[in-house]
C-alpha cells in the first residue's frame, strides 16, 4: 500500500451533527497511520483544521466541495477521480458506480440497504454485477440480506463494525456523589431517548444525564415529559469532548429501538435498526463502564451477558428493572471489564483500518 493512495469519497457534511461523520473522520484518522489517504467531503463553513480539532486528530488531508448542491458535488467527484490515482474508498454507491466506470479499484462501504425504489437500489444492483469490486459490509445481518437480494458477483464481501478510539481523557466532567446514568447520541426516532425519561420518572434517587440533541428536539422533550429534576440535558459536544463525559457514568444506557431512522431522514422511510453498528455501544466499550442496552440481535453480533446487562427493547418497566440490576450488581466491574477487553482485541479503528488494507490487496 506504500505505492498507492487511499481516496476515500464522503457525502457526509461536516457540520457536527451525525454519527456518519464521526465514522468517516475516525476510519480516516486511522488509515492515515498506516498509508497515504485523502478525503474529499462537503464543506459546511468549517476548514479541514477545524474539523479535525473538533475530532481530536491528527491531520488528514481533506479536499472540501465548497458548495452545497448535491448534484454539483458529484459531478466534482467524477472530476477528482478522473485526476486522481488510487484505490477508490467511498460509503456512496454513486461514487462507487463512478470509479468502476473509470476501471478504478473500488470498495464501498455498506451501513443499509437502499429502498427498492430509489435509484440508489438501481446503482447497487449495477455494482453488484461486478466481480471487481469490494464490499464492506457494518454487520453480518447486513451481509446476509445483500447476499441474498442483490447475489454480487465478487467474492471480496466482508463484515467489519463500527470501532472507537481509546478514551481521550479520564477526567470527569460531572461530580457528583449521586449514582449517574448516562447516555451520549442521536435524539432520533429510534434511538430510545423517550424511554430513558419514563425510566428516569420513576428512579429519582438516581441522575440521568443526556448528551446529543439539537435544541428543537430538546425542547419537545421538556415539553412532553415536564420537568425531572434528575435529567440533565447537555446539549451536542465536540467529538473529542464526550469521554469526559462517559467517564462520569456509573452506567451508559444503548436503548436502541428495533426501528432506527438516520441523521436527516425526517420522512422516516428508511428503517436501518436491523442493521445498526451504533458507535456510542463501542465507545461505552473503550472507556471499560457498565453498559445497559437493548436485547437486539443485530448488537448481539458483537457483545453477549458477560460483557452487558440486557433489556426489551421498547419497554420502559424491562429497562428500570435491569437498570437497578446494572446499579446494584456486584460483578458490575467484572462485566464492565469482560466488554472493554473485547473492545480492545477486536474494534479499535486502528485494527478496523488494518483489516481494510488487507482488504485493498485483494482488490
């Protein structure tokens, strides 16, 4: 790989708001160790410093489509591509159909599977029929399902979730001699934060401490659950900034939905909760803590009991009751421990990065 460069092509706009741009920041932070690598992405009024200083990383060279047509963007892409040499990285199937067009190496990353009648399902059929390209799929359920609809061509189809980083600091940003239970993502449909307030109604001998969410949608929550005054919300936080955060936790809380909906996606059409690799279940991981989290196949792909305390997903009454469990359970360190030494032998990005590049050989 020392001989070639690494183009790695996002649709992600780096405004700071999505999981999907942490994703790309942090792959590409860690491909960036181990070969040359070069990002092209949408600019959101951020320098490409800026957004890896929000990120706590090193520099990436990062070439930003100054305009905020979609179309446009593209058809800049096609042009970067027509200029660059290198094997062709992208989690846009449109970017995917570009470089195999130019006889480019090409992988592309898989996080769900389109709706049938977009035009993103034709674009994948297309790229399917390619015994050349490569696919990377965030989790064996997704594998499964693309196998089985889309029958691709190329042997190269693999299975790689989500990853983090070690922790950045272990200072606590919130003292407290009360027991905290905390979550840090997305206020979307889906990801379980309403049942987090109904559980916290009913324990106020313990604090609950929300980071994520625009203010909008804090807002209606106060609004359709009145004042707690064992919630705090604490609004979005620097990528960088949250493992002060999860360090204050006594117990992190994944209450995913078996129906999750993406950053963005305010129609809710696209349902990704059977394929989810969240990345906050990987960071409550790396900073070794008790994690609560839904009984969900698709998660139980990577963690077991012996690394998290389970509950129904959707059922507040299951959550409490297995929240008191995580609370009060004496082995708690011992589960805690079990889940970060998973974390640390197989989903760092840097052993996520390792298994691309192995991967870019075989292209």
């Amino acid at each position: 790989m020392s001989s070639s460069k690494l183009l790695y092509f996002s649709t992600t706009k780096f405004d700071g708001k999505s999981a999907n741009e942490v994703h790309v920041i942090k792959m590409c932070n860690a491909l960036n160790k181990f070969c040359d690598i070069k990002l092209f992405g949408i600019y959101q009024g951020k320098e490409s410093s800026e957004i890896t200083n929000e990120h706590g990383v090193d520099n990436i060279n990062i070439s930003l489509f100054k305009y905020s047509s979609n179309l446009f963007y593209y058809f800049w892409c096609f042009f970067q591509l027509l200029m660059s040499a290198g094997v062709v990285y992208s989690r846009s199937v449109i970017i995917g159909f570009f470089s195999t067009i130019l006889n480019k190496k090409t992988i592309v990353e898989l996080h769900y599977l389109p709706l049938k009648e977009s035009y993103s399902h034709k674009i994948l059929s297309f790229l399917a029929r390619n015994k050349k390209i490569a696919f990377v799929c965030i989790t064996d359920a997704l594998k499964v399902d693309f196998v089985e609809y889309y029958t691709p061509k190329s042997k190269n189809v693999y299975v790689m979730p989500d990853a983090a980083d070690f922790p950045s600091t272990r200072e606590k940003y919130i003292k407290s001699d009360r027991l905290i239970v905390g979550y840090v993502g997305s206020f979307n449909k889906g990801k379980g934060v309403d049942l987090i307030l109904k559980v916290a109604k009913d324990l106020s001998g313990v604090d609950f401490h929300l980071v994520g969410g625009s203010d909008d949608q804090i807002r209606e929550l106060k609004e359709q659950f009145g004042s707690l005054e064992n919630v705090v919300f604490h609004g979005r936080k620097r990528s960088k900034d949250v493992s002060g955060y999860i360090n204050s936790f006594d117990v992190c809380l994944l209450p995913n939905s078996k129906k999750v909906f993406t950053h963005g996606d305010h129609s809710q059409t696209l349902d990704i909760g059977k394929y989810t690799s969240p990345l906050k279940l990987f960071e409550y991981m790396a900073h070794k803590k008790v994690i609560l989290c839904s009984k969900l196949s698709v998660l139980e792909e990577v963690i077991s009991n012996s690394s998290v305390y389970f509950f129904d997903s959707d059922s507040a009454s299951s959550m409490k009751e297995n929240l008191l469990i995580a609370l009060n359970d004496k082995s708690s360190s011992e589960v805690a421990n079990n889940s970060y030494n998973l974390f640390k032998e197989n989903y760092t990005w840097e052993k996520r990065a390792g298994k691309i590049l192995r991967l870019v050989k075989n292209v």
